[in-house]
C-alpha cells in the first residue's frame, strides 16, 4: 500500500515538473496544479490509518482512523484550486495583450517595448509622470 | 488575547468589506489605513506586552490546550509583525497620498497584513501555512499592480515559482506531522529528537528550500528580479520590507526553535550558501544601473547575512540574524519608497537609506552589521572568524558603492530632479519621518538590542 501511493505521489509529481517547465502557460499552469495535488496526496498518506469513521459518538475498542490530515487537505486543496483561478486568470491577460499563450513570444514582445522605450530616450522604470497615463 | 484576535482579525474584516468598494476613492484608502492603523497599534501593544510579561497563548474557540489550534504571540514573532506591519502601513500611507490607481488595492494591502501577521503569530504548522498562502496570494497579485503587461508577467512567474516553494513547505508539514504527531510548534520541537537523523534531515531540507526561495537565497534567487523590476514602488517596498521576512521568520522559527540540531547539522551548508548570496548579490548589485533592479540583487545579498547568522546560531547569532532583518526590512522600506519620489528631501532620505544598507553610522545599518560582527567573532575557530568578518565587511564595503552609484544616478545628474512636478509634500515627509527612525535606531540602539536578544532567548529556551 506505501508503496503504490509513493509510486503514484511520484508520478504525478514528475508530470507536474515536467509541464511545468514547458513554454505554453496553460500547460504550466496545470502543471502546477497536478504538483499541489501530489502534495495533498502526500498528506493523506502522512497519516494513513485504517479504522472507523471518526463520527462522534465512537464506537467502543474501535481503531478510528485519523481524521486530521483529511481536516487538513480539504484546506489544501481548497487554497490550491483558488491559487489555480488565479493563475488562469493571469494567463488570460497576458492572452489578451499579446494573442499569445507561449512564453517565447510574450517575452519577445516585451524585449521590443523595451527597446523602443530605450530608444525614447525614457528608461525610467521608477515612476514616470504618475499624473499622466504611463 | 484580545490583542492576539485584533492584530490578525482587523484587517481581515475591514479587508473583506473594502474588497467591495472602489478603492481609487480616498475615503476608501482612509478607512483601509484606520484598519491597518488598528492592527499595528495592537501589535505595538501585544509585543510591549510580551516584552513585559512573557509569550501571550490563546487557544482559538476555548478548546483545551492540544486541541485547538494555538496562536502563540513570543518576542520573535512580535517583533517581525511590528516591523513588518509597519512597512505595509507604510506602503499604504505613500499609495494613498500619491493616489491609488487600483480599486483592490487597499483591500489586498489589508489581506497581506491579514496573512502576515497570522504568520508571525501562529503557534500551528498548518495554520501557518494556511496564513502563508493567504499572504502570497494577496502579493502575487499585488504585484500585477497597475496590469502592465511586464507586471502581469512578474506576478505570474513570482505565482508559479512560490506556490512551488509553498508546495514544498505543505510537504514538509505532512512530514513533520508524520513524524511527531503534532501539528502544533511547541510539542513538535519536544517530540522532533525522538524521531531520529534519517527523517527530519529530508524534512528540515524540504523547509530550508521553501524558505530559501521566498527570501530568495542565493540558488533559488531566479525569479526576484524580474519580479522586484517589474513591481511599483509602494509594491516593491511590501514585497522586500514585509513579505520577504516570512523567508527570514519562517528559517528562524522552523531552524531554530523547532529543528536547532538539524539546523547545527546543517550549518556548513547554510554558511556556503549564505557566502555565496552575499557575493554574488553584491556582484551582480555592482553591475546594475536601475535602481530597481540594484535593490533586487541587493536583497540576495541582504538574505545571506541573515543565513550566516543563523548558521552561527547561539543566542548571539539569532540575535543578530533577527536585528539584521529588523533594519534590513526598515532600509528597504524607505529606499523603495524614496526612489519612487521627487522633489526636495527626498534624496537626502535616500541617502540615510544607502548608509543603512552599507552599514555606515548613525544609520541602523550600523548597528546590524555590528550584531553581525559579533556574531562572527562568537563562532568557534579563529581562522573561521576571520574569514566571516572579512567578508561581512567587503559585502559592506561592495554595497557602499552600488548604494551610492544609484545615489549619484538619480539625485546627482543635472536634469533629472529637476523634470516633472516634485511629489506631494506629505508623502516626501513620510520617507523622511522613516528616516529619521532609521538614524534614531542608530542612535540610540538599546531598544533594538533588548528586542534581538529577547527574540533570540525564545530560540534558544526551546531548543
């Protein structure tokens, strides 16, 4: 039974490493999420135990299982599907802006604003004008 | 214990109903400062209050001790949510006399305070991640701020690479829960020797890589830059004054008080990596010529000494490791701020700045680096003192000139002060106000030395 879920936590933890360092946000996103994931398996795992429900009133010379780490990755998992929105959210505004979801193009967009700032003569990242539109 | 529900709680409600209305309106940024005002009040009061008597326990919802989850309020976490709390009011003081240009801002300032000081509060490992990624959260998007699209690119590098770290820490309390029984920080750091030298150095790695990355240590310091250059001034300043201390808290809290033989174990490590921020932040410092992006490396450099610290350990060494973040958490604050003004003072602001940075009296910096300097010489072996004293200072030395490269850049180069309106004359007395705190800490450093040394007996009590 260790075993098994070690192998999975592992997999799935690889897919999410291995997503995570391709160019697609989407993709990194997700992989992301596959890691978090893993994560809140390894916490069930933590604190495997075989037994009753632990719903009051206990059944007598019972084992109970540990409903702590259960208690803990409904937290997990409900932080990590919000984290999860947000980041779409920010991949969908990088989207928008350059009608792109790959990384390569987003920077190299970037890397041509900047140059063309440079060529302005107006490289201040600290704060131009606040009152006027930046 | 009132207290201990006010620092954390105010800010969360007024977070909650102000995340409904338009915060670019003043009044709305008004009443975000009075809840914030609220919580560092409180926290001013709660740590006069464990100076004085000792740690402040409550249990949250009256249940028996071991039971509920503890919020534990001790000399080294007070002292980090005073400054920390303070850096944020700070921020948000600047952004709401200069004008908010986002109508979440103030509510997301609330929720970073929320989280922050439920952090340096906490007595409950899980709790303390919860609050952990309630805070980051608030910052990733705090650093879109203004929807740039190099901003937006920032957060979501900054998003991906600390919910990795987050990921890892969420690990790392399983496995100490696995292996103690206990989520809460007190029983664990009881239970944590019986558990043997094979398990708890994985998990104590597990914790030194989630902490490394958020105060961006010296291999996982890839994303802080382009985060650091892409954030607003006000932004900026939260990130490295008060988010960046969860990194210094959470590796004195966990290390020391929690796993101290892990951490003696360890120490080798550590003191190589923490040399190795210290160059290669000041190499890299050097090089820059945005003041941004000077700061940003300067903040590797920064988290090394904090880690040399730690890794000399002993009361003297967590005193100097906790004083270092203290007035490195201050420095930042005011130069992020400052650089994001115009206008007469300011530059004379920056420049206590600077001197703190390099450690120059009568700025505080001085007496940081001197707790450090002491330290050094604590530790065991001459030629080991030696070389720590000697690189502390060439670190010094090295950020004495990036420090003022940029002074020169900014405020010495005909043309450049003079373009553009100065800035709101509240906003230039602000900086100038943490200035000033900054050379009176440097001048009468007493209560800071008494706080060190209290934070630093907590650590040294548990272990």
């Amino acid at each position: 039974m260790i075993f098994i879920i070690s192998l999975a936590i592992s997999i799935i933890f690889a897919a999410g490493s291995y997503l995570i360092l391709q160019r697609n946000l989407i993709r990194v996103v997700i992989g992301i999420v596959l890691i978090s994931n893993a994560a809140n398996l390894f916490i069930v795992a933590a604190g495997i135990t075989r037994g009753q429900a632990p719903i009051y009133p206990l059944p007598d010379g019972s084992e109970i299982s540990d409903p702590l780490v259960q208690a803990m990755v409904l937290t997990a998992i409900v932080i990590g599907s919000s984290v999860a929105a947000l980041l779409l959210a920010l991949s969908y505004r990088l989207y928008t802006s350059h009608n792109s979801i790959d990384v390569d193009d987003i920077s190299l967009a970037e890397a041509e604003a900047a140059e063309a700032l440079e060529r302005d003569e107006s490289p201040e990242l600290i704060d131009p004008e606040r009152e006027g539109p930046v | 214990m009132i207290l201990i529900t006010l620092t954390i709680g105010v800010t969360w409600v007024f977070g909650a109903a102000l995340a409904m209305m338009d915060g670019r309106r003043r009044s709305v940024g008004i009443l975000a400062l009075l809840g914030l005002g609220t919580s560092l009040v409180s926290a001013i009061l709660l740590g006069i209050r464990v100076l004085q008597e000792g740690k402040v326990v409550m249990i949250a919802g009256d249940w028996p001790l071991g039971l509920g989850i503890a919020l534990r309020a001790d000399a080294l976490g007070v002292t980090f949510a005073v400054v920390s709390c303070g850096v944020v009011f700070a921020s948000l003081l600047y952004e709401v006399i200069l004008g908010v240009r986002s109508r979440t801002f103030p509510a997301l300032v609330l929720f970073l305070n929320t989280g922050l000081m439920g952090i340096f509060l906490t007595g409950d490992m899980f709790n303390f991640y919860v609050f952990f990624e309630i805070a980051m959260t608030a910052s990733y998007v705090l650093t879109g701020y203004r929807e740039q699209d190099y901003q937006v690119r920032a957060a979501f590098i900054f998003a991906i690479v600390n919910l990795l770290g987050s990921v890892i820490f969420l690990i790392a309390v399983a496995g100490l829960y696995r292996i103690t029984g206990t989520l809460d920080m007190m029983i664990a750091a009881e239970r944590i020797g019986e558990a043997g030298p094979n398990p708890t150095i994985v998990i104590a790695t597990a914790i030194f890589v989630a902490f490394g990355l958020k105060i961006g240590l010296f291999p996982f310091h890839f994303w802080l830059p382009a985060v650091y250059v892409g954030s607003h001034a006000p932004v900026a300043a939260i990130l490295s004054g008060a988010v960046a201390n969860i990194g210094g808290y959470g590796l004195l809290r966990f290390g020391g008080y929690i796993m101290p033989d892990q951490l003696a174990f360890g120490a080798p490590v550590l003191l190589a990596l923490g040399s190795a921020s210290i160059i290669y932040g000041a190499h890299q410092a050097v090089a820059r010529h945005s003041p941004v992006e000077v700061m940003a490396y300067s903040a590797i450099g920064q988290a090394g000494y904090i880690l040399i610290a730690l890794a000399i350990g002993g009361p003297i060494g967590y005193a100097g490791a906790v004083i270092y973040a203290v007035v490195n958490s201050l420095n930042k604050g005011l130069i992020f701020l400052a650089t994001g003004l115009r206008g007469w003072m300011v530059g004379a602001a920056f420049a206590v700045g600077a001197f703190s940075i390099a450690g120059v009296p009568p700025a505080a910096g001085f007496i940081s680096k001197l707790a450090l300097f002491r330290a050094a010489i604590a530790w065991n072996g001459i030629a080991g003192s030696v070389a720590m004293v000697a690189l502390i200072f060439v670190g010094g030395a090295i950020s004495f000139v990036y420090s003022f490269q940029i002074y020169q850049s900014i405020y010495l180069k005909p043309g450049r002060m003079e373009a553009g309106k100065p800035s709101p004359l509240a906003a230039r007395i602000l900086v100038v106000a943490l200035a000033a705190l900054l050379v009176a800490l440097g001048l009468y450093p007493e209560p800071l030395l008494y706080i060190g040394a209290q934070a630093a007996e907590v650590l040294v009590e548990g272990s």
